[in-house]
C-alpha cells in the first residue's frame, strides 16, 4: 500500500475512492473492514486534506467503531498474520484520530504476542 497506489484511491470523486466507499458499504463485515483499514492507511499517511481528511476519518469511524469481522479467526489471521501488516497498523497509531480506533482493533482480533514482539 505505497504511496503510487495509494495516490490513484486519494483523487476526490475518482473511481479508486468510490471502490473503497462501495467495500465500506458492503454487508460483508470483512470487506468493510479491510476497507476501512485501507482508508485509515490513507488518512495516516496524509493522502487527504482538510474537508477530505475529515470525510475519510468519518467514514473509517463508522467501520472501526464496530469491528466485529476481526473477532473471525481467519480473517484476524490475514489482517494480523504478517509482521508487515502489524508494522503498518502501528504507523496508524500515530495518527490521534485513528490510534483509539485501531487500538480497539487490536484488542478485538487479538493477535498473538509472537506478532507483536516482532
């Protein structure tokens, strides 16, 4: 998720953000999760300003406020499974407006502490 392919989902009404908002809609819990983990990436890394930022914060919000798609053992596994996926989760806690969010993540998939050493 480096900043080339990010830049294609940051564009105001272009058709990578409308694919990230459709998954965050998805009645499937995961793929609003995963979504919702994308967007938060994108905020974190400053892909959005001002008015744009604080849409895409909102929309990260309503998803992580209620992750229950990361208490699925499989899917925590995916989302926590590399130490590269937990190294971008941590550079999300930098971010005071998603370290509460991402946090409560955490501590809803559970990832082993192994992980986490690393």
């Amino acid at each position: 998720w480096d900043a080339g392919t990010r830049s294609a989902f940051a564009q105001p009404g272009g058709v990578g953000l409308k694919v990230l908002q459709t998954l965050l809609r998805s009645t499937s819990t995961s793929c609003s999760l995963l979504a919702a983990v994308l967007l938060g990436a994108m905020v974190a890394a400053g892909d959005f300003q001002d008015s744009h930022r604080q849409e895409a914060l909102k929309l990260v919000q309503g998803t992580l406020d209620r992750p229950e798609a990361a208490k699925d053992p499989q899917f925590a596994k995916v989302l926590m499974g590399g130490s590269s996926s937990l190294v971008r989760l941590a550079a999300m806690l930098e971010d005071v407006d998603l370290a509460p969010l991402v946090l409560g993540l955490l501590c809803t998939c559970k990832p082993p502490a192994n992980n986490l050493e690393q």
